[in-house]
C-alpha cells in the first residue's frame, strides 16, 4: 500500500483506500479491490469444496467396492434385491449419501 506517500516523497491528494475483511478468506482487501477478490474467491472455495466432495466419494465408491468383493456372491445378489433404490449397492445416490454427500 502506497499510505498517502507519491513518487518522490511527497504525499499524494488521495487519502489510503479503507482495507475490509473478506468472510471468505478472511484477508484484509482494499475496499475498491473487494469486488473482484470477493469474486475470485468463492470460485476458489467452490473448486475446494468440490474436491473435497468427490474425494468423500471416491473413498466410499472404493469402499462399496471392497465389500462387494468380499461378499459372497448369494449374499451379495440378496443385498441388492431387499434393499432401497436409493441405497442399494449400485446406486449413485445411495454411495452419495454414504459419502456424506447432501447436494448442497
């Protein structure tokens, strides 16, 4: 930040830019920069929260799957045929909500 100081020493006729909390990131940002960093930053914290996301899910696909090969093969056809759509074994959203995934 350049505190009120031009080039050369003196002082400029622009008083220094209020600095303001971002509640994403919690950084200070200049008040006329806010806008784009506001921006930038949700962008970041969506592809972050997306990852972490798919990571839950792979981690419980990988799951589902172990299981499955362990599971004797009667045992496993039984599973699918008595359980939930939602929750059966080859269900996209059954292992989503296994995952911990709630879609928001």
């Amino acid at each position: 930040s350049d505190s009120g100081v031009a080039a050369g020493g003196r002082r400029s006729s622009r008083a220094p830019m209020p600095r303001l909390l971002c509640r994403i990131c919690e950084a200070m940002v200049e008040m006329d920069a806010m806008e784009a960093h506001s921006r930038l930053c949700m962008r970041e914290v969506v592809l972050l929260t997306s990852e972490q996301t798919l990571s839950k899910l792979d981690a419980a696909l990988a799951q589902e799957i172990e299981r499955e090969r362990e599971q004797p093969p009667a045992a496993a056809s039984a599973t699918r045929r008595y359980a939930s759509p939602a929750r059966a074994a080859g269900s996209p959203l059954g292992m989503a909500a296994r995952a911990g995934c709630t879609g928001r």
